[in-house]
C-alpha cells in the first residue's frame, strides 16, 4: 500500500501506516521545524515543507497519479 501523508506532523499517522506494511511515499508540514523532524523519522520519504494551499498540485503529485492507495492526514 502506497500513502501520501497531508499535514503530516512530524509523522505519527506515518508510523502507524508504516508499521501496517505501507510505504510512505511523501509527506507534506508547513511548519520548518516539524518538517525537519519528520524527516529524521522518516529518511525514506520525500518531505514538502511547504504551505499545502501553495504547492502547484500538478507538479507536485502528477507522477503519483493513479499509484497512490491512500492518502493520510492530520489537519490542524
């Protein structure tokens, strides 16, 4: 199972999936501080440190397209 993981913390959700069998494919934390965290726990996935309103979704996830199982999130 493929995920993608909004909102993502510094990556709790992530885990529980992970620990489940599933591949984290991306994640994405507009907070620098978390996002750096994340990536610590998580040096498999691709993180986006990024306001979610404020990435080119086209660009972003077109070569996910159609490969992503679920996504994941913890908004604020």
């Amino acid at each position: 199972m493929k995920v993608i993981d909004l909102f993502s913390g510094v990556g709790g959700m992530s885990l529980g999936f992970k620990n489940q069998g599933a591949k984290i494919i991306m994640a994405i934390e507009k907070d620098k501080d978390i996002a750096y965290s994340y990536q610590k726990n998580h040096k498999e996935t691709i993180v986006i440190n990024e306001d979610i309103t404020k990435i080119k979704i086209e660009t972003v996830f077109e070569e996910y397209k159609n490969k992503i199982d679920v996504v994941i999130g913890g908004p604020p």
